[in-house]
C-alpha cells in the first residue's frame, strides 16, 4: 500500500515520461519556430566539462553549471552534428510513444539504418549524452539503455531447492528483465514449462529485443542471455533444460570470431573447462550470426582487426572447428575480412530480427 504523501513506481514513471515527452516537444518546436521566423535553427546545448560543474548541496554531488555553446544550422560545421542531435531527440520520441525500448548499440544501428552519418558507436553515444544534457534527464528516462547482465526469461516455472527458499516457486516470465542465472536458479526443479525450445543469445540488447518482441510467445521458446561467453552456471542450466525437457537449443552470436568460439563452447565443450563433465549441449546448433549472413542481409560491418585475423587462425587449426557450419564461415570470413553484431540487423528497424530474421533462419534450420 502507498502511503500519504507518497507516489507509486508506476505514477512516477509516468510523470517522467510526460516530462521527458514534453521536453523532447518543446526542442522540437523550438527548430520549427525558428523555421518559420526565416532564422537559422539553433540549439545551446550544456559545455560538459570540469570548467562547468558546481556543487549542489541539496544533491550532495556535482552538476552541470549554466555555461553553453551554441549549434546552428548558419554554421556549416554544425549541420551533421545538428542534424545527428535532431535525429536522437526524434528516435527517443518515437521509443516512448510507442513504448518501446533501444540500447545503445541499437541506437546506433538504427541511426544508420535512416541515413543518420555517425562515424562509430561513440559519436552516437556523444550525441546522447548531448540530448542527456539539454533535457537534463539521463537516456534511461528516454528509454535507451546499455547492456545487462546474463538472464533467462520465458514460460517455466521453477521451484528453488537451495535452504532458506526450498520450495519457493517463481514464473520466469514475471520479470521482463529476465532472471539472474545464478546456482540456485541452476539447481532448481522444473515445475512446468510451456516452451518447446531454447533461443540462447550472447548479447543483452538482442536479448532484450527478443523479450519485447515477443518472441517467447512467438516461438515458444525460452530466452537466454549468456552476457558474453556463458558462464558455466549458464551452460549447466542450458544442459538441464536441453536433457530433462528434451528442449532444442539454438545460439545466437556475433558475426566475429569470438562469437564463433562461443557458440562452440556450447556446442562443443570449452579447452579451459574440459575437466569438467556435461555442462555442453552437443545437440545445440549455432544459428548464426554467421560470416554468410553479412553478405546475404547487407549488414553494417567492420574490418577484422590483427587481433581477429590471429583469432580466426587459431580457429582454423582447433579440432573443434572442422566440420560444417564452422568450415564454411570461417573461409567467408577469410573472403570479406570483416565483422558484424547481432544489433546489425537493427538497420532495418527494431522489430527486423524478431519478425523477420529469426523465422526464417529457424525454418532453414529445421529443414536440414
């Protein structure tokens, strides 16, 4: 119960993001204004550097002070980063109107999809911490966020059986942000399960994409995020999951050569962890993303880099890495000598990898 004088999670929320909307409006109507009185449009936007913090005493920390420069569209250097701030303050409108969310990197990704110019991921990221600074609301309250933690999320319920919660039963699709997969979720009994396979996901942002899009009712599947190389309480539930509910496990990756290897881990067992016994998946398939699909969907690459290149050599010459897929793709990456990430696919809009990519690549899948 709320108490007098009090205000709920939701309300606040709310009041923020009626805030956050109104502000995003007002920076909006601001350039047209200046449109329409026939004036170059403009922006002063907060100097952030140690020139210009002072100390709030109510706040007991650090704030910007009201020092600013100046961006108009009269100055010709000012277009592209103008252009490139306009364009955020409009994508983060259109994530709260539409009760969406985007992390960083997808922001990113998106911006390129639209013709927006950013050099890399940290022009982008500048530029929101710019609007950050004008609206004077973290990008959390414009609904972009940076990378979490490893998770699993879906239709199971589990019952703990460590002491102090033995018994305790949770829905793993009560949390949007996905459960910790710690030992006593690992250990834990499957009480029921509605899904009928398992979609495990190295990076959080597409994790969190797949969560929004629905993509565990979409599938029936569950969803993991292995933040990365799966940590062996990862694989270990992985393995229970794969063996007990006769679950297919399908892994998704980056397309680099440290995306590879963590599929193979999964797949294949790791050379660090070979002393320990079961906590791999034979069965599993890595469902991209691959080498080919870079090609195939066109997606924003990088160059490998020398690191890459030795990694991919070292790849070559592993046991683990001699049959198909694994052959195939490491060859094409020799071919383009370029990377990508599974936010790629963002260039195609938010919703592209759920509604698009992903059904297709499970179909190709379960035909061979």
């Amino acid at each position: 119960m709320v108490k007098d004088g009090q205000r709920s999670h939701g309300y606040r929320s709310d009041q923020i993001r009626s805030e956050v909307i109104g502000m995003m409006k007002k920076l909006g109507m601001d350039v047209v204004r200046c449109i329409q009185n026939q004036e170059w449009p403009r922006i002063n936007i907060p100097i952030r550097s140690t020139k210009n913090i002072v100390y709030d005493e109510e706040l007991r920390q650090y704030v910007l002070g009201e020092k600013s420069s100046e961006r108009s569209l009269g100055n010709i250097r000012h277009i592209r980063p103008f252009t490139q701030l306009v364009w955020i303050a409009h994508f983060a409108n259109r994530l709260m109107t539409s009760g969406k969310t985007s992390t960083l990197r997808d922001t990113y990704y998106v911006g390129l999809g639209e013709g927006i110019d950013f050099e890399d991921q940290s022009e982008s990221d500048d530029v929101i911490m710019e609007l950050e600074s004008i609206i004077r609301h973290p990008r959390e309250d414009f609904s972009i966020f940076p990378e979490e933690r490893a998770s699993i999320f879906g239709d199971l319920v589990i019952e703990y059986s460590v002491p102090g919660f033995r018994g305790r039963r949770v829905d793993l699709s009560s949390h949007p942000d996905g459960f910790a997969i710690g030992p006593a979720l690992t250990t834990a009994e499957f009480v029921r399960c509605g899904a009928e396979q398992i979609f495990v996901i190295e990076k959080g942002a597409v994790f969190a994409r797949f969560v929004e899009e629905g993509a565990d009712k979409k599938f029936k599947a569950l969803l993991i995020h292995t933040a990365g190389q799966s940590p062996r309480n990862c694989r270990k539930l992985i393995r229970r999951l794969h063996d007990e509910l006769n679950l297919p496990v399908y892994i998704f990756t980056d397309a680099d050569p440290y995306g590879v290897h963590i599929a193979s881990v999964l797949v294949h067992g790791s050379a660090l962890a070979a002393h320990i016994k079961e906590i791999n998946v034979p069965d599993s398939i890595w469902a991209g993303v691959y080498a080919t699909d870079i090609t195939k969907y066109k997606l924003p690459a990088m160059k490998l880099t020398d690191q890459d290149m030795k990694r991919l050599g070292e790849l070559e010459v592993d046991p683990r890495y001699q049959s198909e897929p694994w052959v195939r793709e490491l060859k094409h990456f020799w071919k383009i000598k370029r990377k990508a990430e599974l936010e790629a696919f963002s260039k195609y809009g938010l919703e592209f990898i759920v509604k698009d990519f992903l059904p297709e690549r499970i179909s190709e899948l379960q035909k061979r």
